[in-house]
C-alpha cells in the first residue's frame, strides 16, 4: 500500500513539474502576433555588426537577424523601402525616390503596400507609420486607408513622438518606423567615417528606447519588433554595387522566433511576408518576398523585457540634422552619382561593376 501511494505521488510530483510546459507547447506561427512592429534604419546596411551595439544584442541576441541580407540591385532608398513595404522587386514597382516625393499614392495603384492588406483584414485596426523621410508617407504608404502617418525633422523627434504615442495607452496592429540619420552622416562624411558609426551608435539607442516603449507596457508578449536597413554605404555613398552598399541589417524577436542567423538567401523585402504571416494575412500571389524558412520555430520563448540604454551622448551636429547646408551641397552631388547608378543598371546583359 505504502508503495502504491509513493508511486501516485511521484506521478502527480511529476504531472505538476511538467505543467509550465504544457503552458508553452508549440504554436503555429501564421497569425500568432497581435501588433507588428517594423523599424527601418536607413544607410544602415551591415553596420550594426561593426559597432558595439548593446540594445541591439539584448533585443536580437538570443533571436535572429543577419547582417548582410540582400538588398535590391539599386541600392537607393526608393527602391528599397518600396520593396521592404510592397513585397516586389524594384523593376516590378517602379519607385524613385523622385517619384516618392512628388507622386502621392493612393490604394487604387497596384503593388500595394503591407499596409493595405492589413486594412483589408482588419478595418478597425490601429495602424500607424512614423518617419524622418516624408516621402515614404506620402508616396509610398496609402493616403486613403486610415494609416495614422507622422512626419519629423530629426531622428530624435520620431523617438520621442512614438515614446508619446505608447504612453498614451496606443497599440497598433502595424507599425512602421523610418530612422534617416545614419544615411544623413554617410551622405555628409562617407560611409565609412567616424561620423557614420557614431550615428550608427545613436541608432543603436534609440531601437532601445522605442523597444522599450513597447515592451513596458506588455505589448511584446504578442508582438513581432523587427529591424531592417534598406542599403549599406561604401566610402563614397550609396548607389553602387559593391558588397557594403548592397548588404543590409535583417533582425526580428517575437515569441516563436528562433535564435538563429537566418539563412544566407534572406532579402530585406522579405520583411513584407514576415509581417503578414505574423498577423494571419495571406501573401498576395504576387509577392516575391517569402518568409524565411528557418526564422519561426515550435517552441514559445520569453522576449527581452525592457533593456539597459546606454548614456553616450552624441553630436547632433556630427550626425544627422546639422548643417543644413553642408548636407544640401553633398547630396547635389550624391545624387548625381545615384542617378547614374539607376542608369547602368537598366543596360542589357549582365553588369560586373565594382566600385572601389
């Protein structure tokens, strides 16, 4: 008798140790997210792998990223930011950033943006785009389907204005973040100048501090935080073909996410699919971003709670905002070079040019 009653409370000493893991049994992810969050650091290219970047290793660390996922052949902003948001290639399209700024787009042109998918799913959804870059606003996101845009001067006022808009008890479905001023420092001193990899830095703070703007309020128990860059730098900007400028930063953390690199053929378009499998929206037929094979797993993890942020402070005038002339001048010139870039690009046949 005594060896039965041993042997029945073995058995529920063992049924209530296995309890916190039946409380995390594998989870499909298509649909497993509440809130999308997707942070864009323009000019980023591979460069938080080059600098030390602590918010970065305590968001992604034990997650996924790369540092070197594909760009479009065109290195410019336009036709990579209209990648990452549309799921198609640049030819398919067509952005510059020319047509961004001047052509206001609305949901009757074709290759919508994730955006007009998540409205299409959810109509009462809370969705809501912020951005130092206006011309992502204006002609890239749809004007006409209830996306909550802001536009600002500054980095640091984006950062502050969605610490705002989470304090205010805000928690979007789709959130899309454009940080410029890393770009901004590569434009005024080279790509790969002491500037560059300060404001890299500065960037590094400021995925902290929106990260935690997130998490301290719950919001990342069912939400996916990804981070892409839309091209690298080379020594003498942007544009070209070589390996820096066409390599990009691709990192995300969620509850299935695995902690993996990522594997080797990951593009920063891929972002597209990976925000609509997360909210459950099936991938337009068209799309040629996929989600990649090895980022979600069976297993539900912990994400990071809130991160340390470091105290470094940073010149505003060294990075992005400051002065207004100098960056005007050299991007005269930069954007000549890109123009060019864009041309030779449309040439038949199979280009090899490497820039050095």
């Amino acid at each position: 008798m005594k060896k039965t009653i041993a042997l029945v409370l073995c058995f529920l000493l063992l049924t209530l140790c296995a309890v916190p893991a039946f409380a995390a049994q594998p989870s499909d992810s298509f649909g497993a997210y509440d809130h999308v969050y997707i942070i864009g650091v323009d000019g980023a290219g591979a460069a938080f792998g080059q600098v030390n970047a602590p918010c970065f290793d305590s968001i992604f660390g034990n997650f996924a990223y790369r540092h070197d996922a594909h760009t479009e052949e065109v290195t410019i902003s336009a036709q990579n930011w209209g990648s990452i948001l549309t799921g198609v290639d640049y030819k398919t399209h067509g952005f510059t950033n020319t047509s961004l700024k001047t052509t206001e787009r609305t949901s009757a042109a074709d290759n919508n943006s994730i955006f007009y998918y998540a409205r299409k799913a959810m109509p009462d959804a809370e969705l809501v785009s912020f951005n130092h870059w206006s011309a992502i606003n204006h002609g890239l996101i749809e004007t006409d389907i209830g996306v909550n845009k802001s536009n600002y001067s500054t980095d640091p006022e984006v950062v502050a204005a969605i610490e705002d808009y989470f304090d205010a008890g805000n928690a979007p479905k789709l959130m899309f973040v454009q940080l410029d001023s890393v770009d901004h420092a590569a434009h005024t001193h080279g790509g790969f100048s002491d500037e560059y990899f300060t404001a890299v830095r500065r960037a590094d703070m400021f995925i902290g501090r929106i990260y935690n703007a997130i998490a301290s309020h719950g919001l990342m128990e069912n939400g996916l935080f990804l981070l892409v860059a839309d091209h690298g730098e080379s020594k003498y900007g942007h544009g070209g073909f070589t390996k820096e400028e066409g390599a990009a930063v691709l990192a995300a953390v969620g509850k299935t996410v695995n902690a993996t690199a990522m594997s080797a053929d990951v593009h920063n378009r891929d972002i597209s699919a990976i925000a609509l499998y997360a909210l459950g929206i099936e991938q337009p037929a068209h799309f040629v971003s996929s989600v990649p094979a090895d980022l979600f797993g069976s297993e539900v993890r912990d994400v990071p709670g809130v991160v340390g942020i470091h105290s470094q402070t940073f010149s505003t005038a060294d990075l992005d905002d400051n002065p207004t002339f100098v960056r005007k001048f050299t991007n005269f010139f930069k954007s000549a070079y890109m123009k060019v870039m864009s041309w030779l690009v449309t040439l038949p046949g199979t280009l090899a040019l490497k820039l050095k």
